[in-house]
C-alpha cells in the first residue's frame, strides 16, 4: 500500500465516521422534536379502548310521542285539550301535580286563579275551558269517603 493509498483510506475512514455522526444527530433530533410534540409518546402506542372516551349515544325522545294513548313525556291522557294542558300546564312544575288533583269544575278554576294570582301563570282565555274539561272529563274526582251507613243491624243495648 502506498503512500497514496493510506491516505484515501483514511479519508475513507474518516468520511464514514462523519456520515455516522451525522446521521446519529439527524435521528436524534427528530426523535427531540418528536418529543417536543408528543411528550409521553401517545401516538406511538397502540390505542386500548382505555384511551377512547365513552361517548353515549344521546337517544332522541320524541316529545310528541303517545304510546297506548299516553303521552310520554309528560303522562297525560291523549284526549280532547290534551294539547292546551301540556303547552299551559306544564311549564312550571310537573303534569304529575295537575294529574293527582282530582278536582270539579269549581275548584279547578279557583285553583287556576290561584296560580293566576299568586304563581304568575297567565291569562288562559279561551283555553281554561278546554283545560277545565279536559282535566274533569279524564281526571276525574274519586269517589272516596266514608262507606254507606249500614242498615238492618240489630244493636242491643249495652247493660252495666
Ligand atoms: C306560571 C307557572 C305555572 C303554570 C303555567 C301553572 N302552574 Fe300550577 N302551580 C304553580 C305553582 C308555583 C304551584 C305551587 C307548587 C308547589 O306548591 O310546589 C302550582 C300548583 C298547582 C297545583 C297544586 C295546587 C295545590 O292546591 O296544591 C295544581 C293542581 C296546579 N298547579 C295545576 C295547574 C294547571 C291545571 C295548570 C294549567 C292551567 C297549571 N297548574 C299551570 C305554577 C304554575
């Protein structure tokens, strides 16, 4: 080997370690950028349901539903002024309150100009009659009290 030889080995060599070098920084700073990017390496791992957040379906209740002649989503009868009900009635609290009065005529409109009074709820116009009718002819009062006086007892007299 010459002179001459020697020489462009070492360059060789030389030139070989360089590219080396080189190409250590090149992968060493994506790999900082990387890292900059993405510090705990997310991306790189594969994706375990863990990591997905659990989005419930939102069900879509349809609110003019009536199911066996119910409405869903407030429970009243469907019947004639049903409609009025719900748009007057149910706004402030629920159709539960309305349904478990079991009221007559008389004192569903006192009550109503109670809450007209005292509640803030608005004037009704012509819609308190369909909503009085509608609330006795589906609600109406039970027939509870005190049971028929009983007849034909014989009662003895007490002797002390
Ligand atoms: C502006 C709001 C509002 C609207 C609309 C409304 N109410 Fe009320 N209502 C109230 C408030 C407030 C109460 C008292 C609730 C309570 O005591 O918790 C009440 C109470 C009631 C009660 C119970 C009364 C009692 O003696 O305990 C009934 C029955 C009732 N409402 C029926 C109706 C009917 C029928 C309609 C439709 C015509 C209606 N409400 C519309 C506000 C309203």
């Amino acid at each position: 080997m010459n002179e001459q030889d020697k020489f462009r080995a070492t360059v060789k060599a030389v030139h070989r370690s360089l590219m080396l070098v080189l190409v250590a920084v090149v992968v060493f700073s994506g790999l900082l950028v990387f890292m900059m990017v993405d510090p705990d390496f997310s991306s790189l791992r594969s994706k375990d349901m863990a990591s997905y957040e659990v989005v419930q379906p939102v069900e879509e209740v349809d609110e003019d539903l009536i199911v066996d002649g119910i409405h869903v989503r407030t429970g009243l009868i469907e019947a004639d002024g049903f409609m009025e009900v719900v748009n007057n009635c149910t706004n402030c609290h629920s159709a539960k309150l309305v349904t478990q009065n079991r009221m007559n005529a008389e004192r569903w409109a006192a009550t109503i100009d109670w809450m007209q009074e005292t509640q803030n709820l608005w004037d009704l116009g012509r819609n308190e009659e369909i909503i009085i009718n509608y609330l006795v002819t589906n609600y109406p009062p039970l027939k509870i009290g005190r049971r028929a006086p009983l007849t034909g007892v014989e009662w003895y007299e007490l002797k002390e």
